[in-house]
C-alpha cells in the first residue's frame, strides 16, 4: 500500500512507520525553522516528530536516511530513477538530488526497502514510486556524521 502524507501532516494507521536517525531529526528541524512555507513543512515536522528515531549507528540498512541513494520504481512501468535523499543546498532534481523538503523527499524519509510512497508532483498530480533498492546508505557504511 502506497504511504499517504495527508494535509494534515500524519499517515494512515495502514502506513509504515518511518524511522528516522537522532541526526537527521535535528538537521530537518533546523532546516525546517528556516522555512517560511509553514503548511508545508510542517507535514514534514509531523511526519519526523512522529518517525521511530533511533541513533545512526542502530538504524536498518534498509532505511532511507538522509543522503541515502534510493532506487525508486514506477508502478506504470517507467524506467527506475535513481534519487539521492539531500538538504535543500545540495539539492539538484535534474541530477537526481533530491531536497528532503520537497513533496518526494519528504515522502521517502524513513521507508524502507520495498515500501511505496505517494506524493504531489510538480503538476500537481499524484505520483507512487516503490523503493525498490537502497543504493547507498551513508550509517550503513559507516559515516554516522553526514
């Protein structure tokens, strides 16, 4: 089943529970208290606030954390993207950097492996994507500091 961000910030009680490192909790309130956009981010706050937060060093390999590369596949059929899960200054969507404070980051923070995701594209409509493979994770290869 696809995770559905709803306005008013939570997930179905069918959605997977997000895990979400101490860190990259921090980091996403940081960036967040910057933000002038409040409706939207504050989804965003509430998807974080209520993830399942546990230490880099204890978090699944199979988790997308932040600066993890995901490999994300259409239901439609599509090519498979590669997306790297980034803040906003490194973000570069042409490139596959994608800002966690954009409808799909924010939708693929805390899944894991074989999870799906729903979210507002640039058109407005809707889009699902499956993570079908974590490419990179930065914990699972040692660098809890990123």
């Amino acid at each position: 089943m696809p995770f559905v961000l709803s306005s008013a910030g939570v997930a179905p009680p069918s959605a997977p529970l997000r895990v979400v490192t101490e860190l990259d909790r921090v980091r996403i309130h940081r960036w967040l208290r910057a933000q002038p956009q409040a409706g939207r981010t504050q989804a965003l706050a509430d998807l974080v606030d209520n993830a399942d937060e546990v230490s880099p060093r204890q978090v699944p390999a199979d988790v997308v954390t932040m600066y993890s590369q995901v490999l994300l596949s259409d239901p439609e059929g599509q090519p498979a993207r590669r997306i790297t899960l980034c803040y906003p200054p490194d973000a570069e969507p042409m490139a596959g950097f994608v800002s966690v404070l954009s409808p799909v980051g924010a939708a693929l923070l805390g899944l894991r492996v074989g999870d799906a995701a729903t979210w507002s594209g640039p058109d407005g409509r809707c889009e699902t994507g499956q993570v079908a493979a974590l490419l990179f994770q930065p914990e699972a290869s040692g660098d809890y500091t990123l």
